[in-house]
C-alpha cells in the first residue's frame, strides 16, 4: 500500500509521458504510412507494370533471334515456368522456342494485335533436346544416371522415385531398376514433332494453365495435350508427341469434360489448366503469404529501429503494409492477365481472351486492404493511473443473521456461525442447548484507539499532539536520530490498539465516515491490534523529478475503526509526521535478491537471467566477482528503476541483469553496489555503497539415483485384491550429497511427490491389482539437478493354497513336495481341526516337508503358504494319506 503523494506522483509522471509519446507517434503516423503506401505501390505496380503477354511475346522473338533479351523480371518467373534461367545459350534458346510453341499454339502480339503463327503449315523439323547437359543417357545403371544429373542415389531414394512413377514394391531387382531408369530417361527428354500429317491443333485444344504450363489434361494417369470430340461422340486424346488414345462415347458420357466451349464431355478427363489451376491458386497464396510474413518481419524491425517508442504503431502499419501487399499481388495473380482464373494461360485457357483485372486495380484493393486492416488493428493508447485494493471476504456486520445457523437441522459449526455476523458466536458449546447467537447485541459504542508504542521501529517516539482540532485525537512521530523527521527512503511503522477487537482503516485524506476511507489494516482482521509500514523519498528527491511536495513536506495519516456491531469512530486518529528536507546523505540500502543468498544452482548452468536487486530507493547498480569499488566494477545491471514513481507492491526499487560465469562444484561469489538518484542530481553529489553486498550461488554435481525397488524384474505378491508396493531410492551427489524430492507418475507427466522424501532415502508406498505396471521415477534436487528412472514390475494377487505335488517314503519318513514355500501340519483326525491344532511337519526349504513313516493310521495334512492361504473350507485338507510297507511313493 502507498500513501497519496506516491499515487499522485505515478499519475503525474505517467500523464506526462502519455503526451510526450504521442508528439512522437503523431510524427511515426505519417512516416510509416508514407512507407506503407510507397511499398504497396511498388511491389504490386512495379512487378506488374507489364502485361504477361507483352513479355511472353517478347520471349518468343528472343528465342526466335529477333528481338533483345526480356530480362529476368518477367511476371511469375519465366524460370519457374518453363526450367530456364537468364542468360541462354543457343540450345537453351532453341529449347525455349519449343516449350513455347508446345504450350501456346497461338501467340499474340501485343502491338500489333496479329496473331503470332507457331505452328506454320510447312513440316517443321523434328527437335531433341535433352534438358540437362550432363545426363548420361547411355548409362544402363540407374544409379550412375541419377549421379550423372547430381541427384540422391541411395536405395531410399530410388525407392521414393519408383513408387512416383508406379513401380510397386520396389526391391532393386534388374528388371525394377530399368524400368525406373527408362522413366527417368524418357522424362529428361523433349520431343516435339511437328508433321504435315498432323492437323493443327483445334479449337477445343486447351493450353495449360498461366502458371504450371505443361501438357494439357491427364486422362488414366497419361498426360495428354489436347482433346477432340469426334462425330459419333468418341473423344480423340492427343499427346505432344503426337501419340492418340480414342475415350468411346459412354466412356465419355460418364467420366465428362468441359472444352473451351463449356460442353460437358467428361468428370475424370481433368484439363490441365483446372488441374493444375488448384495448385496455382494454393502456390500464388503459398508464395504471397510467405512474401506477406517476410514484409512484416522487415518492416517492423525497421520500423522499431526508427520509432522504438510506437511499437504498437509500428505493429499495426506493418501488418497493414503485409496485407495490402498480399492482398493486390493475390488478387492480380489470380485475376489479372495471364493470372490463374483469366487471359490466355488460366485455367480457362484460350477460351478467355481478356483481362479481369489491371495493375491499377490490383494496387486499389491492395490499399482498400492496408487501409481496412489498419482501421481494425490500430488502436492508440493511453496512459492511466488506476488504484485498486482487493480485500478478503468479510462476514456481514453485526448478528441479525446468527439463528439462521440453528434452523438447518444440522448442528452448526463455529465457521458457519461466524460467516453469518462478525458479531455471531457459539454458546454452550458441547451440550445439546449449542447455539449461534448474536452475542453484545446492545453494544453501541465505538472502538477506542490509542497509539501502540510497541510498533514503533528503533529511534522513534510519539509526542502528544495538541494541535489536532477536537474531536479528532493524535500523536506526531519522531526520529531522534534527526531533526524529528524521517529520513527518506527509509521504512515508518505505526500502530494502535483498541479496547475491543475491530477492523480498521488508514487513509492519507480525510474522509466523512468508515466506510469511504480506503486502506484496511491488517487485512479487515477484527483485532485489538493493528500496524502499518510505509516508506517515502524526501523533499529533494522530489526536486530532482521537478514535483512539488504540498504542506512542506508535513505528512498526516487518519485512522477509524469499526468493532463486529458495526459501531465506527466518528473521528479520526490522526498520525502526523514529516520527511527530512536535506539532500539525500543515505547510500542506497539492497533489501533483497530474486534468488536466496547461497542458494545452489544447476550442473553447468553457466548464467542467471532476470536476476533482481531489490533496493529501498531508485539507482544504479554494477556487479564483479571481485570486492572492487563502484567505479571499477566491471559489469552494469542492464534496467533498473530510476523514477521514484516506479515503486513496486513491496515499496521496493528493482535492478535487473543476468550474472555469467558460474563454474560447478564451487561457490560462485558475487559483489553488488548501487549508487541513489540517478535523475537530476549532480553526479558527486550522489551516494554510493561504501561496501559491496555479498552474494554467492553454489555450483553443484550431477544428481543421479542410485539403489530403487522395484529394480525391473521383481514380481510383487500379496493375498490381497490390492498389492502393496513400495518404492524406495536413494540419491546421490548433486546438491548437499543427494538431497533430492522425488516424484512418480504412470505417464511421465503429473508427477506426485513421494510421500518421504526430501532427504537421501526415498519411499512411498502404493496399492494395485494385479497386473503389469511401467512407472517413472524422477528426484530432483535444491539447485535443479534431476534424474530420472522408469521400473517395470508384475503385481500377483496370490489367493491360492499350496499344492501337495508329490508324496512319497524316503529314509523311513514321510515326505511331502509343495508347489511353494509352505509350512504344512497334519492331524489322524479329520481335516476339521484348525491348522494350528494340527502337528507341524519338519521342513528344510519349506518346500519339502517330513513327518515319521506311519502305517497304523490315515494321515489328514494341511498346507499354507506365506500369505495364510489354506484349502477352501474349514473341513478341507490339502491331502489324506496313509503309509503302506509295499515300498510304493504315493
């Protein structure tokens, strides 16, 4: 809890940084949007600012040797699209020439509107040309003709390329081996035939699309050029090689297809441009997305650089830049000429001639885009100071509600009596007139406060104070060790006492009533005593910050109570005291560490981050291994807290940094000094630590577990339905000589503590059926260190008596074999005596049993095993026998 001026100070300071931020974020508004309207421009104008067409036709004069190379910016890569890079050679050119005719049997020229002819009515002549230089196509080993091309020749990979190509389980044998390599071979090999026996292609033809271009359609798993629908409604497929597949009439009837004239033909005939078109609509979106992320990456990081202070800012244009980006490259890639849905190279192929979409109007959605985005992600922040305490939950006031307890008809326990009133309370506990009342009903009076001496911190006393205005009563706090006043940054403890237990409130502001005041003490306890503990900075450190203390830097502190009849004071008590105005003289005081002093630390574990000092006023701190002043100190804590205002819920200062240089198996020994006010102070006017506080974190050994149960082949038996098993290990090393908490689990997840643990033996105890069982085991120790095991066992429930496997005569005895360890005893009788009447037999091993050699009489025998199993039934024996002298075993 804070008193006003530490309040008002955080909603000062933070009003006045808001401002500051948004001069600056007013500036960062318009430089990103320049940026993000720029960048939209030219990344969607700039690769479209040319048709696809223009460069498709300027390629094939290229190649054709009549006119300059296109350069390598062509829309959607010539590269990717026919396999070529820039510049060529005069075979790849001629390659190019070919893969151009093959794929647009009719090219336009974009300035004169004529129709390119590809395809002239003289033979052409026959062109081979193989695709990589270095393919050895006389090879007869498919393994040398996949390193020839430098790719992966492994069996593995050539299993994959067999399986791609409808090898099935290949294996490696000669005959697979040549049928994949014929494959290969056959698919590194262009062959285009052009013959006056051969028709022009018609107008049904249908190019790939703008994207993927390739043969045209691929009907039972054959990639075909084009289709013809002949006059009795067969369908004439056609390859580029000029190779023909007839589809008859009700072939064709059920499996369809839509020419270039949206007649339906078939369902399972897929032109190539639909095909292939699905993948281009996921690879524009793949890539775009991709190029989207990259953008945003790359602008925010700029963005930040050049305006760290509007990172949300900086976030919102980015992701606005991203998608307007994103959103006119897609819609021009899909729509615009040559895209994937329009212009000659679609889906749609030929059957489409114009454009549905121009770079402007690609450039339009993408800023509709950026714009839309941007409006529903940007939100500009502000800066407020919120004060909110939660309190525990309190019982009602007074009592009218304490015989609700005893209509239940259950009796009433003390908690629930006490939930109901704060003035409820048990009488004549333990006899059958036990009760709830409403104890002290006619009590109106108020609690009466005194100063408690006894909550004073050492050197301070209270002095009546006849200055406060009747009826509000006090006393003024005094440091003797000053001028009267509290040193700054240093904690004051006050406190009262009551004649009455009550609850109690403090607030720094005068208030009309109880109820408006803000602070509880104790935590809205109802007692008899209370304390508080705050600290503050003095007038000069307030200075530096340019704030202004009001009333001279005199302080009051007003409290009222209100006992469980909900009587309240009516005035205040009132604390008052004040902060020493001098310069600050006090070298900062560490409280505390984020981490206990000698605590151990993980095997090679070479670094602390987020390591914190805790310190009762803002500085600036250094750190070394070695006891060296602050000055020689060689390393600086990365963020600490410099304004007054930053105080956190334990009216502490922080300093963060991360410690390096941890070694095992020693004490790592570290120096810490700090030097105050850090804001508007002349730097030699400034207090630093005299002496270094001392920190150390032990470097400890791997922690291993030693001796477990059960080890792996144990067989745990019991008689009961629910065996019980007992885990037990041991550690060793790490921390302390393997003083470890250990933990199981069936799942390597959700581990429970062992129930005796934290020491160097471990065990707990658990019960199961009978079964199979795997559990994990795990220890870990003080500094981090872990090691795990996982145990197998087996759980038998053993309900079953011994069995007599054999009964026979040596050395004139009468000897017994059981299945198991066992005692047995036996009776002449009859098997109705209880086993601990009978005899006992002698046994050795307790599994073989001896009794004398009796021929007189029948012997009536009884076996149980370690767990007390006995044959089923009082009146049951595990065998009736009688010695015989014919010499026969029984």
């Amino acid at each position: 809890m804070r008193d006003t001026i530490m309040k008002a100070l955080i909603l000062e300071r933070g009003m006045r940084q808001t401002m500051n931020n948004q001069g600056k974020i007013a500036i960062s508004e318009i430089m990103i949007l320049l940026i993000s309207l720029f960048a939209i421009t030219w990344m969607i104008g700039g690769v479209y600012g040319e048709e696809e067409d223009d460069y498709l036709n300027a390629m094939y004069k290229y190649v054709s040797g009549e006119g300059p190379s296109p350069g390598i910016n062509a829309p959607l890569s010539f590269s990717e699209k026919y396999g070529m890079g820039f510049p060529m050679d005069t075979s790849q050119r001629a390659l190019m020439k070919l893969r151009i005719e093959m794929n647009n049997p009719g090219i336009q020229d974009s300035l004169s509107g004529s129709l390119i002819d590809v395809n002239p009515a003289t033979p052409a002549p026959v062109y081979q040309q193989t695709l990589v230089d270095t393919a050895d196509f006389e090879t007869t080993s498919v393994s040398d003709y996949l390193d020839s091309i430098e790719e992966d020749s492994s069996f593995a990979a050539r299993k994959e390329l067999a399986t791609s190509r409808g090898i099935k389980e290949y294996t490696g044998t000669a005959e697979q081996n040549t049928d994949l390599l014929n494959k290969l071979k056959e698919e590194r090999k262009l062959v285009i035939k052009n013959d006056a026996s051969v028709d022009p292609p018609a107008a049904t033809t249908i190019p790939a699309d703008g994207l993927f271009r390739g043969e045209g359609f691929t009907y039972d798993k054959i990639n075909y050029r084009s289709f013809e629908k002949l006059e009795n409604g067969d369908i004439k497929l056609t390859t580029v090689k000029g190779e023909s597949t007839l589809v008859s009439a009700e072939e064709a009837k059920e499996v369809g297809l839509t020419n270039s004239e949206g007649e339906m033909i078939g369902k399972n005939i897929q032109p190539g441009g639909i095909l292939s078109g699905v993948k281009a609509v996921g690879g524009v979106i793949l890539t775009n997305g991709l190029m989207a992320l990259s953008i945003y990456g790359i602008s925010n990081w700029i963005g930040n650089a050049i305006f760290p202070e509007a990172g949300k800012e900086v976030q919102a244009f980015s992701g606005s830049l991203s998608a307007g980006v994103f959103a006119g490259k897609t819609s021009l890639d899909l729509f615009g000429n040559g895209g994937v849905f329009s212009g000659r190279g679609g889906i749609f192929g030929r059957a489409v001639r114009g454009k549905f979409l121009g770079v402007g109007g690609g450039i339009w959605i993408g800023a509709a885009a950026a714009i839309t985005y941007f409006a529903l992600t940007y939100d500009k922040e502000k800066q407020e100071a919120v004060i909110f305490t939660c309190y525990p939950w309190d019982a009602p006031e007074r009592g009218e509600n304490c015989g609700l307890c005893n209509e239940q008809g259950l009796p009433c326990s003390e908690y629930q009596c006490k939930s109901l009133g704060q003035s409820c309370s048990i009488v004549n506990p333990g006899t059958s007139e036990e009760k709830c009342v409403w104890v002290n009903r006619n009590d109106n009076e108020f609690p009466i406060i005194e100063a408690w001496d006894d909550a004073l911190l050492e050197g301070y006393r209270y002095t009546p104070d006849n200055a406060v205005s009747p009826p509000d009563r006090g006393v003024t706090v005094v440091n003797d060790a000053t001028d009267g006043c509290v040193k700054a940054f240093t904690p004051l403890k006050i406190g009262i006492t009551l004649d009455e237990p009550a609850k109690c409130k403090i607030d720094p502001e005068r208030k009309a009533s109880f109820d408006e005041m803000r602070i509880f003490l104790s935590g809205s306890l109802l007692q008899e005593t209370h304390e508080f503990q705050l600290s503050l900075p003095g007038s000069a450190n307030l200075g530096a910050e340019n704030i202004t203390l009001e009333n001279d830097g005199q302080y009051e502190l007003y409290v009222r109570c209100a006992d469980a009849n909900d009587n309240s004071n009516l005035a205040n008590f009132v604390f008052k005291y004040c902060v020493e105005e001098g310069p600050d003289t006090t070298a900062p005081l560490i409280v505390s560490t984020s981490i206990i002093n000698e605590m151990p630390i993980k095997f090679d574990q070479t670094n602390v981050e987020d390591f914190e000092l805790y310190l009762n006023e803002p500085s600036e701190c250094k750190w070394s291994h070695l006891d060296l002043t602050y000055e020689n100190m060689e390393e600086t804590f990365e963020n600490c807290d410099r304004s007054i205002g930053e105080i956190n819920g334990q009216m502490l200062y922080s300093c963060k940094t991360t410690l390096t240089g941890l070694q095992n198996r020693m004490e790592n020994k570290f120096y810490f000094r700090c030097r105050d006010q850090p804001i508007g102070v002349v730097e030699d006017k400034r207090n630093t630590n005299a002496e270094s506080y001392k920190f150390t974190l032990i470097g400890t050994r791997p922690l291993y577990i030693g001796d477990f149960q059960p080890n792996g082949t144990d067989v745990i038996r019991d008689s009961a339905n629910s065996v019980k098993v007992e885990f037990t290990m041991e550690t060793k090393e790490g921390f302390n000589e393997g003083e470890a908490t250990c933990y199981y689990s069936e799942t390597d997840s959700n581990y429970i503590e062992f129930f005796n643990t934290n020491s160097y033996e471990h065990s707990q105890e658990v019960y199961l059926e009978e079964g199979n069982y795997h559990y994990f085991l795990k220890c870990v120790d003080l500094g981090g260190n872990e090691d795990k095991r996982e145990i197998d066992f087996y759980v038998e429930s053993d309900k079953e008596a011994p069995v007599v496997v054999r009964a026979y005569n040596e050395d004139n005895k009468l000897k017994l074999i059981t299945n198991e360890e066992s005692e047995c005893s036996y009776s002449t009788n009859d098997c109705s005596i209880s086993f601990e009447e009978m005899n006992p037999m002698t046994t050795s091993d307790n599994l073989e049993h001896f009794t004398p050699w009796n021929t007189q009489s029948d012997l009536f025998i009884k076996c149980r095993d370690e767990y007390y199993n006995l044959p089923v039934g009082g009146n049951q024996c595990n065998m009736i026998v009688r010695a015989t002298d014919v010499g026969i075993d029984l």
